[in-house]
C-alpha cells in the first residue's frame, strides 16, 4: 500500500477530533483503533439494539462505519483547513454482520487536491478471528472551512 504524505503535520490530533465530534458515532459505539495517514481502523462492539429482524447488525451501520472510516482515512491527507465530505459511496454486501466485534478499515487509494478516493472493508470479529462482511469504495471532498 502506498505511503503519502499528510498536508497538516498534526493530521492525529485533528482527525482524532473530527471522529470525536461525530455524535453518530458515539450513538453506535465505534472508536477509532488505529490511525496512520490515509489509513484508519475503527472499532465497533456488538449490540443487539444495533440489529436487523434476523439479529445482524443492520446493513446502515456497517455502511455508515465504512463511510466514516473512508472519511477519516481521507480526513489525514487533507490541508488543516479543511473539512472531510463524502460525495459518494458504494456498498457490496458479501456476509450477514455477526460477531462480538466488528472492524472497519479504511485506506486512501488516490489523494487529491478536491476529491479523494478510499476503500475499506468491513470484518465481523468471532473468537480473535476477522471475517470479511462488506466492502465499500468511497470519493471525498476536502471541504474548505470558512470563516
């Protein structure tokens, strides 16, 4: 995997902040596992209350796990001014979401000055053992703050 260069050399602290702002995430009980530029793991517990009619975690948070992960991975190499969009996403669905724990793993494929490209996978953890449940490719725009 490529290795790129962060445009704010406080990329962790301001990444770390942005995830932490994100009240969603708090509500679904992801954190974030580990960080590197353009590559983010976040981490997810289980909970019944975040499941379908079949007992899987629901389809949306899987989906919303891997877009924050593409966000934040993308989110690393952006300018310090900047904010993280996502522009569009999509989704393959390959295995029902069960396990005690869940993992979504994100790496920036193509960085850009606007739009950058990730991908990510989600892995349902059983035993200390990860199992590929869904994969997501991802564009972002970076987002000039202003004022």
């Amino acid at each position: 995997m490529p290795r790129f260069e962060p445009k704010n050399p406080d990329y962790g602290a301001a990444a770390h902040a942005t995830f932490d702002r994100q009240q969603a995430m708090r509500t679904l009980g992801i954190s974030v596992a580990r960080l590197e530029a353009g590559e983010v793991d976040l981490a997810m517990p289980y909970s019944q209350a975040l499941t379908q009619h079949n007992g899987f975690v629901h389809a949306g948070v899987i989906t919303a796990g891997l877009d924050t992960a593409c966000g934040i991975a993308a989110f690393t190499l952006m300018p310090a001014d900047c904010d993280v969009l996502t522009v569009e996403f999509k989704t393959n669905l390959l295995a029902p979401a069960r396990g005690n724990r869940f993992v979504f793993r994100a790496h920036v494929v193509k960085p850009g000055r606007t739009l950058t490209v990730c991908d990510a996978q989600a892995f349902a953890e059983h035993d200390g053992v990860e199992s590929l449940i869904a994969t997501m490719t991802g564009t972002l725009m970076a987002l000039p703050r202003r004022g």
